[in-house]
C-alpha cells in the first residue's frame, strides 16, 4: 500500500467496519512492516494528526536548542561490542522498585494524550500491557489514572504535579492509590512553565474551551489554580511520606549536587530528565548529565533517564552510563497519533526489538552485562 496510501485510512482507524474505506481493510502487517523505525512513525503522525497537535508533541522551550541535543548527543558516544559471545538468549528483564518488568523501556507521562488520538491514555496503556510495558501515567492525562487502570487493566506509576494548595495535591495523592500506584513521580523541574512560544497558546487554548480536559484534577481545581508549586523545596518529600505510602522518584535531576540531596533525603530514584527539552534552554542533553548523577548516587537507588531516544543503540548507550531503565515519549506518542494503540504497540515492538538486536551484536545477553566497558564518548 506504501505510507502515503496508509495515511489516507488513518482517519478512519477504530470505525466501525461499514464506515470504512475498502482501502483499511488492506492494512495489514505487510503495510505495517514498512514502518521501520520511530522516525517512520514520526513522519505518519504528522501526516494523521492537525498541526496544533503535533507542534504541542515535537514542541519544547525557546529555540528547541534542547530538544534537540537530547537526541544529537547519543551521536557523540559510540558502542564497544564484544565478540565470541553466546548471544543465543537474551534477557531484557529488570527488577525495579520492587518490580519485575519484562523489558527497561518505560512509557513516560505524557500529558492530554486525546490532542494525539482520541483514545488517548487507555489506547497506551492497553498497549503497555499487550507489550509488557510500564507506564506512568501524568497529572494531566485527559482520562483519569483510576480510568485508565480501569479500563486497561494496566498497573499503573503515577506523575506528580504539585499545586500550591497541598489539599489538592493529598486528593491527587489519593487518587492514584485508589488506582493502585505503587510509585509516585514527583516532577521537580516546573517550578514555572517552560517559554514553550511554538505550542503553549494552542494547549491552552484547547483546555481553555473545554475540548480537553485534565481528569485527575476533575472537580478538584479551582479556577485559576496552576499545577505547579514555585515555593516547592526538599520538604516536599516529608510531605510525601506522610501523606502518600506510593514510592518518592525525583523526575528532572541533571546534576550531582541534587542526586547527592536526594540520597541525603532517603528517596527511592531518580529521573534524569530535561522535561523532554520543554523546561529550562539548558543546552544540555540528559545523556550527558547521566554519568555525574549515577556517579554520585553510586547504587544507592535506581536512576532512570527520559529525552531523545530514538533507537535500540540509544537504550544500550544510556544503559551503558549508568541507567537502570529508559523513558520514552514522544516515539510512543507519534505512535498513538499515527496509529491509536496499535501504533504504540508497535513503537514498542520496534524498540525492543532494536535493543535486543543490539545486545546480541555488542555481546551482551543480559541488561546487567551493558556497562560502561561498551561504550566510549568521542
């Protein structure tokens, strides 16, 4: 059928069968075979989601100087495979916080997932469960987190916005163990929103009119109220403690000065994230704040990293320096508005598929075997 063809069913993916073209009856797995990689499925979202939708997915802060290093600086670290070595069977299994995944690629939370599909968070999270994904859910997912487990099955993580008004923050809180989270992301990174010039006005807009909405915080935010906390310090994670019996993760640490804080104050892990490139114009890539924050918390507890990955070979390298497992985002995301949950699936399938490809071809059999022995920074 080839991808232009593709792109004219999309519309019609998850219509009754009467009301589709004869054209997606045709879309079989020999058309979905010739999506190869993520930047395909980049390149048929755009050509199934509006404008509005895709600036808010690919956009980030001031000059995406960041956005776009994330992703250029895995280009700078090469790979130093190992030969003669039994690559018969692999295993990308992992154990974290108390969990046993099937894989370290996890579904980041990413907010109003219907701006990309119009079964947004349950399509990703029926996928994560199909392909033995973890998923966090956001703050700001338009489906509620007890939703979304409903309707999925999914055992879910949860984000953590914080509010200036704690009570709200207790019944999001709430909320999320009612879903049945075990882990709770606290985001440290927005004490403010980002200058997001190319897709801010469009979202609110969007939330503004009621196209979308924010189902955590249905009936509980008062009109106004941002879901961000600029007098936010380390106390936060007393608080939580007291208030919540989920596991505390920092998502959005990038130096050693924080990770060596967040050992101090007893956390359970850590996120090594730029907010995706949305956040502050760092010019720096998470990949390359990796080393310094695992280095300092030296196994105390489980770090993660989120931002700019694209291929199996991006896993294995921050694996490499120093991840326990990896994020992603957007590649899911392009995948939900290219193809609803079936294009997550497959985003999903891509990616592992890579990854494990790239162990055998470095030599390493088990997700514990990738250190930093394999890879060198040019």
């Amino acid at each position: 059928m080839g991808l232009s063809s593709l792109a004219l069913a999309l519309p019609y993916v998850g219509c009754d069968i009467k009301d589709r073209p004869v054209l997606l009856e045709e879309i079989q797995e020999a058309d979905l075979a010739l999506l190869k990689n993520i930047f395909d499925l980049e390149k048929l979202s755009g050509e199934a989601m509006g404008e509005d939708a895709l600036s808010y997915l690919n956009g980030g802060a001031d000059d995406l100087k960041t956005v776009r290093a994330n992703h250029e600086a895995y280009g700078n670290i090469q790979i130093r495979p190992r030969r003669l070595v039994d690559v018969r069977n692999i295993s990308t299994k992992i154990e974290l916080f108390g969990k046993e995944l099937d894989n370290p690629i996890i579904l980041c939370p990413v907010g109003f997932q219907k701006v990309f599909h119009p079964d947004g968070e349950i399509a990703s999270a029926k996928a994560a469960v199909n392909r033995n994904h973890q998923m966090i859910v956001s703050s700001v997912s338009n489906f509620s987190v007890n939703e979304i487990a409903k309707e999925s099955g999914a055992d879910l993580w949860f984000q953590l916005y914080p509010t200036s008004d704690r009570a709200i923050t207790k019944k999001l809180l709430d909320r999320a163990m009612a879903a049945g989270c075990k882990v709770c992301f606290l985001t440290v990174d927005t004490p403010v929103l980002g200058n997001r010039e190319n897709h801010g006005t469009n979202l609110a807009k969007m939330i503004e009119s009621g196209e979308i909405e924010m189902g955590n915080f249905r009936d509980i935010l008062p009109e106004g109220m941002g879901i961000n906390d600029p007098g936010m310090t380390w106390e936060m994670i007393g608080w939580l403690r007291e208030n919540c019996d989920m596991k505390i993760v920092l998502k959005g640490i990038v130096t050693r000065e924080d990770a060596r804080l967040a050992v101090q104050h007893n956390v359970d892990g850590i996120v090594v994230s730029n907010h995706g490139g949305r956040q502050l114009e760092s010019n720096r890539a998470t990949i390359d704040c990796l080393p310094e924050v695992a280095e300092e918390v030296n196994g105390a507890f489980p770090v993660l990293i989120d931002g700019g990955i694209r291929r199996g070979t991006d896993i294995f390298k921050a694996l490499a320096l120093g991840a326990s497992a990896v994020c992603i985002g957007r590649p899911f995301c392009w995948g939900l508005g290219a193809l609803g949950q079936q294009g997550v699936e497959l985003a999903l399938e891509i990616l592992k598929t890579e990854l494990i490809r790239d162990m055998q071809l470095a030599g390493t059999p088990s997700v514990s075997d990738i250190t930093s022995n394999y890879v060198l920074r040019s």
